[in-house]
C-alpha cells in the first residue's frame, strides 16, 4: 500500500499548492474499480463519482466568495475538502456556508431547534450596523472580527461514518441530513439516486 502524500496546499483550488500543480477535482479515488460491479459497491463508486465531478454554483460563503471578491465560484464538493483521499481542506481556510446561521437565515435540512441563539451586532469596520443572529459566534469568538462570525473549519471526510451527527453542531443527524443541506443551501438538484450513492460512498470512508 502507498501512502498518500500530504503537504500543506496540495491540490488547493485557490492556487495555495507550494509546487504550483493545478487543483484536480478527483479528490477520491477509492473505488473508481468498482464502478463495473452490480451490487452494493457500485452504488459506493456512483457516489465517489457524484462527490467528484458534480458542479456547485457557489455562493454567499463568507471566507471564500468574498475574499476573492467571486460572488458565484465554479467549484465541487473537492472545492472545499480537497486533500485527495481524505477530504479535508489542505490550508488554514474557515469559511461559512450557513450552518450557525439562525432566525430568517438557519439553514435548509437542519435542526437547530435545541440550539442556543446568539444576537450580535457590529460596531466598528465594514460591517458595522450589520446584526447577525446564529447559533455559534465561530471564529468571531476568537479574532472579535465581524467577518469571522460562523466561520468554522470543514472536518476530515475519513471516518465520518461513525462521527454522526454531523456538522460541528450537530444539526444534521443523518448523512443524508447533510447531504439535503448541501443540496438545499446550493441549489445542485441532486437525484435521490444521487444522493443514495453520496450517502453510501461517505459512509465507506
């Protein structure tokens, strides 16, 4: 067995790799054989293939959209949690997609009925006047920074299975929870046999 390398940067999208090799969006490679099989485990390559190569319109991510001054980012899942074969991002890179977010903005598919909800409001900077209200200030709590408020860092996909339920909040209970957030919050229009084979291929993992 090799082992994968790893290095701060590799594969980063934004242009971060130290060796300057291009993002590759195939983040997984784990089960590309079985994608001739008849049983359980084409249902797992269908869905490392659906974690590969689907196109995500995205948008409204603070730490990301904004930074690079994109409103709208052609991306993947691999955007994100691009270190090949463990899904992690591979660079220092909080970001918020909206899940800590509460009141009129709490995020489609989850449940954040048992959270506490936090009211902020900023004083000073670009943002001042703005009011945020979520259910975890995120990296706010630790810059006093505005534009840090929800901003949490994306988890290592290895092993995730056995880490339910899922977000740093756990407001999702089910992979599949999650996987009708991502759908929701960026409008991909997965199939249901499309998410049938995330599930399976993230519970592999």
């Amino acid at each position: 067995m090799q082992l994968a390398k790893f290095f701060i940067g590799v594969n980063d999208p934004l242009g971060l790799n130290p060796t300057g090799q291009l993002f590759d969006p195939n983040i997984f490679d784990l089960y590309k054989p079985w994608l001739g099989l008849r049983d359980y485990r084409l249902s797992v390559a269908r869905g490392e293939e659906v974690f590969n190569t689907t196109k995500i319109k995205i948008k409204g991510v603070t730490g990301l959209n904004d930074v690079l001054n994109q409103p709208v980012i052609d991306g993947f899942c691999g955007t994100c949690h691009d270190t090949p074969n463990v899904g992690n991002h591979s660079v220092k890179a909080p970001l918020n997609i909206g899940i800590a977010n509460a009141g009129h903005d709490a995020p489609p598919a989850l449940d954040i009925s048992a959270l506490p909800v936090f009211t902020l409001e900023c004083f000073a900077g670009p943002l001042k006047g703005k009011t945020f209200s979520v259910t975890d200030p995120g990296r706010g709590l630790i810059t006093g920074k505005c534009a840090d408020i929800g901003k949490v860092k994306g988890p290592i996909l290895r092993g995730l299975g056995a880490r339910a339920p899922y977000f740093h909040n756990g407001s999702a209970a089910t992979l599949l929870d999650a996987v009708n957030f991502y759908d929701q919050r960026f409008n991909i229009g997965f199939t249901d046999q499309q998410k049938t084979d995330l599930v399976n291929f993230l519970n592999t993992l």
